[in-house]
C-alpha cells in the first residue's frame, strides 16, 4: 500500500534502474509506460488493470481457487488521457483511461488498458460502474471453459512464467 507521494516516485525510479537489464531491444519511452510495464509486473503503481475482453475480465475473477464470489466490473465513461497533450501521470487531476501501445506483449495478449488514478488510496467511484457476481461454485468450471476458448494464464502471460504456470495449473488442478 501507498505510503505516500513520494514513495510512489521512489518506487518507479528504483524499478525503472532495475528492470533495464531484462528488457528486451525495446525501453519504455516515458512514465506512462514504465507505469504500465510496472503495472504488469507487479509494482505499485496508481494504474488500475482493465481489459476490452470481457473473457479476460471472467479470467482474472476466477483465476484463484478460492471459496468466494468473483466480480467483473464494468466501465465505460472515463476519457481517454491524450498522451500528446496529457500532463506527467502524477500530475492529472481526475481518474482518466490510459491506452498503452503494444510496447510488451502482456498489452495485447490481455486487450489491455489502465485506469489512472490521481488519488491511489482512495476507492475508485464511478457513476456508470457496473458490477457483474460470479458464484463462487462457479470458478473451477469457468476457468475449465475459458481453457478451451484459449483464455488460460499461458495465452495471458505470454513468456516463461506464464507457460510454467499454466502447465502447473493444467497438470494439477
């Protein structure tokens, strides 16, 4: 959790020194993507994931084998931020959309975007936020469905971790 502003900044700026020696030819070219890659991997960060696929979203909802009900939220009113004019991600003043380029394979292998949030501590409200109950007796069987429409962590994380983890999900469960 958020300590503080500063926290947040020393968070990127440490992942940002650290990730260079694992990344590929391609080195994200400002905040907004370093956010997103961090995102993705796992830091703290003020992006929110969301996904155009509603089969990506019905993964993440079931994806642990718990014994609770999942959830799929729904959003669609927020404005796109417009990297050419849009301020530093630090610096926006309202919760906004945030479209990321391809630059990882994450992004499109889960139809992703983000949603960014000046205040990351505080719960995201949204006039036009739908929520959808999965039953939690449900979980197995959808992971087991989304499995044959290709929807499985190792189409979702396209890289070795992904692959080691869906073949343990697939062997052990």
């Amino acid at each position: 959790m958020y300590t503080n502003f500063d926290t947040e900044r020393e968070l990127l700026e440490l992942f940002k020194t650290r990730a260079l020696p694992f990344l590929g030819e391609y080195v994200p070219e400002n905040d907004w993507e370093w956010l997103a890659l961090g995102q993705h991997h796992g830091l703290l960060t003020r992006l929110l994931d969301w996904t155009y696929n509603p089969l990506v979203a019905l993964y993440y909802a079931v994806e642990e084998d718990v014994n609770v009900d999942g959830a799929v939220f729904v959003s669609s009113a927020l404005e796109i931020v417009d990297l050419e004019n849009a301020p530093h991600p630090f610096d926006l003043e309202e919760v906004m959309r945030f479209q990321p380029d391809h630059f990882t394979p994450r992004i499109p292998a889960q139809s992703a975007l983000f949603t960014v949030h000046p205040k990351p501590t505080e719960e995201f409200r949204e006039d036009s936020l739908e929520q959808i109950t999965i039953p939690a007796a449900l979980r197995r069987h959808l992971r087991e469905v989304l499995d044959t429409y290709g929807v499985n962590r190792g189409t979702l994380f396209p890289d070795l971790d992904g692959q080691a983890r869906y073949i343990k999900w697939l062997k052990t469960s």
